[in-house]
C-alpha cells in the first residue's frame, strides 16, 4: 500500500492519496480524500492507514 499526503498550506486542504497493490504489484484499489483542515503530514498518513 502507497500512501501520500500533499499539503496546501495556502489553500487550507489536505489530499489522501492511497494505492493498494497485491503481491504481484498489481493495482487493486485507489483512494482519494480531500480534508479541509489543516493537520501534520504524518498525522494524516497514520489516519489514512
């Protein structure tokens, strides 16, 4: 599972981004989240897990 986290700062959002592969690395699911505060980086990696 790859998980990123882009920050806007400026805009005051932040984006989930999430990509589920299988042992063969193939894609088995995508997500997408937008939240609209602001919180640290690492924070929201451990929420989106």
């Amino acid at each position: 599972m790859n998980v990123d986290v882009p920050v806007d700062e400026k805009v005051g959002f932040i984006r989930i981004l999430v990509v589920i592969h299988d042992s063969n690395d193939q894609v088995r699911g995508a997500m997408t989240s937008k939240k609209e505060r602001h919180f640290n980086a690492n924070l929201v990696k451990c929420l989106a897990l």
